[in-house]
C-alpha cells in the first residue's frame, strides 16, 4: 500500500512529524492542491498507530462557538467524497447524533448549540423526551431512576467511520503524488538558526528543511521542548473499549455529559464506547479497571439488558488538551514551524479540515481564515474560544 | 500508581484523592507584565518528567504536594503542604 524508502534525503521542502491522519492529510493536500511533493512525513511508530487508531470515530459539527462551528461543518463537508477521493471504502455511515440532556441547565446549553449551529447552516435541534425515545427505542428513559432524560441537542448529520482506513487513504494518496512516508523514524532535535527553522534531527539521520509542521497530539510538548516554546497543553490519558459483537440494536451515536458515556455500534456489531478524562496527567496509555466499572455502570443505566454483554478490548491515547477546548493551529513564534495540536479529544472528526487549512497555512505562509479563532498567539492576548461547552464529555 | 501515600492519612487508593496541578510560583500581580501573567495563568510544562503536584485527600479535606513522574505514573515522594513555603528540594 505504501512505498518503503530505504533511506531519508538530504533536504525535503516540508518535513511532518507525525503519520496520523492529521499529518498524513496536510500531506496528501500539500502534493494535490499546492503541487509541493518534496515532502517527508516522519513517524516515530507506525502509521495510524496513535490517536488516529485509538478514538471513537465520531464525526459531527454541532459546536458552540461560532469559529468552530464553521470549521467542523467545513471537516463534515469534506467527509462526504472522501471514500470516493481514496478509491478506498471508509465505511462512512450516517447515523444521527443525540446528545442527551438529563437537566434543564443541560436542555438550555442544547437550545443554545441548536440556534448557534442552525445560524450557520448546520442541521442541529433541541428535541424532547418522546423525540429520543422514539429515535432509540432500547433506552431506558429513566436512566436506572436518577438520571431521567429531558430531551436532546439531535444533530443528524453525526457519523462514523472507519479510523484505520482515514490514515490510509490519506497515506497512499500522499504516497502516490510523491510524498515519503518514513516510520519507524524518530524526530530527536529541531534546528534553528536566527529564529528560523533549519532542519531536523533524526533516528535515521539528519534531514534540511525551512518547513516543520509539527502534528503529534500527545507528544506536542515534547516536540515544542526542542524550539522552546511554551503553550498551555497538558497531557492527560483518554480511554475507552469496545464490546463483544452483537446483532445491530443501535443505530444512532449516543452521548450523555451527565453520565460520562459515548456509544455506537460499529458495521461489525461492537458497541464503541467512550468516557472523560483521566483524572491527572500521564504519559503513558495503560488502560485501568476503574475505567471500565464506571463506564459500564453508566452503559446499564441507559441500556439494562446489556448487562450479559462483556467487554472485548479497552485502550488508552494521550490527549493533548487546552484550557478552551480548542485546537492550537498554524504559525508560531518560530519562522517556518507549523502546529497542529491541541487535539485532546475530539481530533479525528477534523482530519480532513485539519490537512486542508494546515495545508494552505504551510504553503501560502499564513493562516488558513478557518483557523484564525485557533492561533498560537490567542493566550497571550486573553482571547480564549470558548468551545469547553461542546468539545467533549469530560466536563 | 494505584496507591497514593498521604501524609497525613497514610497509604490510601488513588481513587480517593483529587489532583491540584502542578506546584508553580505565581509572579506579583501587582508588579508583572501581562505576558508575564497570561503565561502564568495559561501556559503549562506539559513533557513527562519529575514534578511537585497538589493533591487533595477528599475524605479528610487534606492538601499535600507529591512528587511524581509524571511519564511513569510514579510517586517519588510525598510533603506536606507547609513544605512549599519552606522550598521543596530542588525546586525552583
């Protein structure tokens, strides 16, 4: 599927760290639109193998904050004719979306994404109680009695798709126009000189480039240890698990704040579920058994009879979050080094709009207009976006 | 780490504590720039690696500083929450 390159060269016009599927996209973008393939993408493990494989894979845009509503809405836009852009089968599937609201502080922050995404042309509705029920029949409405659902923020373009199969096509496109993907290959130092990017130091050797975009998630920090700059991302692990197989029951995605769920039921029959945070930071990606109790007690909550069902496989990834819940994106204080982080957890979503504005960000020089309400330089000057309303469960 | 020692309360599960954040000096906000404050209030040192944490004994209400590296999920060693204002060893 992909060519192996026996060796890096000596100079490349943009170097990507990280073979996610946000590295990967500003890859595959870069050769296509911009005609720039003198292009290395180096990954210190495999392709795919960090957050791009390790999320739930669900894809929505009903944001809060105006900035992200556009930029999501633009990454479901760009979903549609992916599978058709590959030749590659991402098993795109449109399910609906419901994020449950069982307060009325809750009903009220639903009336209020609804009206801030239907301002922008993003189908959203607040719905009630008899709406959800009548969209998942196999809720328990009560939540086991003390989480009774009010009604929802329903948003029917809310998808999922097939993680793996992103970062591949993503990968081969690249791999096809040109790009060089090297895994195995670790970045070890950036060089600068007068304020500028240089080149960068490799596992494999050291390679000249006046471009670095730097696309890590979790490893972010350690990557802008090596250029000196500081940013408000921390770390903290991220998990979930996933069923065993059973006959297709659910058919929308479910999300809950109150109870710390998210759920779908993949084309194979696993429920894919999801939680919050861990509670402090780390760097490593054990999954624990606490993780899997309290995320199964708020399942059988909403879903009694799956109390027979086990769980097949839980995992962890390294979210890299930040105050706001919004991604930091684009130029950074040093000449020629890109960033694309601040993805804690809700990164997959935006692949494609990721490679798209980080894309014309390194070619042309300047922000994307998509990303301006994600720059850098937007703690500096106390102007936060806000989006901690919408971005996860964790909160 | 599954078990968290307490100075107060001893070993005790992780479970029943809450994490402060890192142990960082606040600069004189009367004196400060405001980049100075905004990287104070914003910025993080967000690599894995030893660090002075607050944590908190929710049952007993008891706040304390661990040291804990943070890579390897890895308690180093526990103080007292006087221990900040006497200087933690080989802290900043």
């Amino acid at each position: 599927m992909f060519t192996r390159h026996d060796s890096l060269k000596a100079g490349y016009d943009v170097v990507i760290i990280g073979a996610g599927g946000h590295g990967l996209a500003a890859a595959y973008y870069l050769a296509r639109d911009h005609g720039i393939r003198n292009v290395a993408v180096l990954e210190k493990g495999y392709i795919g193998g960090g957050n791009t494989g390790r999320n739930t894979t669900i894809i929505r845009s009903n944001y809060l904050t105006p900035e992200g509503v556009k930029f999501y809405d633009e990454s479901v836009r760009l979903w549609q004719d992916l599978a058709t852009d590959f030749d590659l089968n991402l098993f795109y599937s449109t399910r609906g979306h419901y994020t449950l609201a069982h307060t009325d502080a809750a009903m009220r922050t639903m009336r209020w994404r609804a009206e801030v995404n239907k301002h922008y042309g993003v189908h959203s509705e607040a719905v009630d109680a008899a709406f959800v029920k009548r969209g998942i029949p196999a809720i328990d409405m009560s939540c086991g009695g003390h989480a009774p659902i009010l009604g929802a923020l329903f948003h029917a373009p809310g998808a999922i798709a097939r993680h793996d199969a992103v970062a591949w096509g993503y990968g081969r496109g690249a791999d096809r126009r040109g790009v060089e993907i090297h895994q195995q290959t670790e970045v070890t130092g950036i060089r600068l000189q007068a304020g500028r990017v240089i080149g960068v130091d490799t596992t494999r050797g050291y390679i000249a480039t006046s471009k670095v975009l730097c696309a890590v998630a979790g490893f972010t920090p350690r990557i802008l240890d090596m250029v000196d700059l500081h940013t408000p991302i921390y770390v903290h692990p991220l998990q979930a698990m996933v069923s065993e197989p059973v006959k297709p029951w659910l058919d929308p995605i479910i999300v809950s704040g109150s109870l710390h769920v998210y759920v779908s039921q993949t084309a194979r029959g696993e429920l894919v579920m999801g939680a919050s945070l861990d509670p402090y930071e780390l760097h490593a990606t054990r999954p624990t058994l606490d993780f899997v109790e309290g995320l199964a007690s708020h399942m059988l909550d909403m879903f009694p009879f799956l109390s027979e069902v086990k769980v097949n496989r839980q995992w962890a990834g390294l979210a890299d979050m930040t105050p706001d819940f919004a991604p930091i994106m684009g130029l950074t204080p040093v000449e020629g080094f890109f960033l694309d982080a601040g993805w804690g957890t809700w990164g997959f979503k935006a692949t494609p709009v990721c490679g798209k504005t980080m894309s014309h960000t390194v070619a042309t020089g300047r922000n994307h207009p998509l990303i301006e309400g994600f720059t850098f330089d937007r703690f500096a000057h106390y102007r936060l976006t806000g989006e901690k309303g919408a971005a996860s469960v964790g909160h | 780490m599954k078990v968290l020692v307490c100075p107060l309360n001893g070993a005790r599960p992780v479970s029943e504590f809450a994490y402060g954040g890192e142990v960082r000096p606040m600069p004189d906000p009367d004196t400060c720039s405001d980049v100075e404050w905004s990287n104070y209030v914003f910025n993080r040192s967000g690599s894995p690696g030893a660090k002075y944490e607050w944590w908190c004994h929710i049952a007993s209400g008891f706040w304390f500083v661990a040291l804990r590296d943070t890579a390897r999920d890895e308690v180093l060693a526990t103080y007292p929450a006087e221990a900040v204002r006497r200087g933690l060893p080989g802290a900043a």
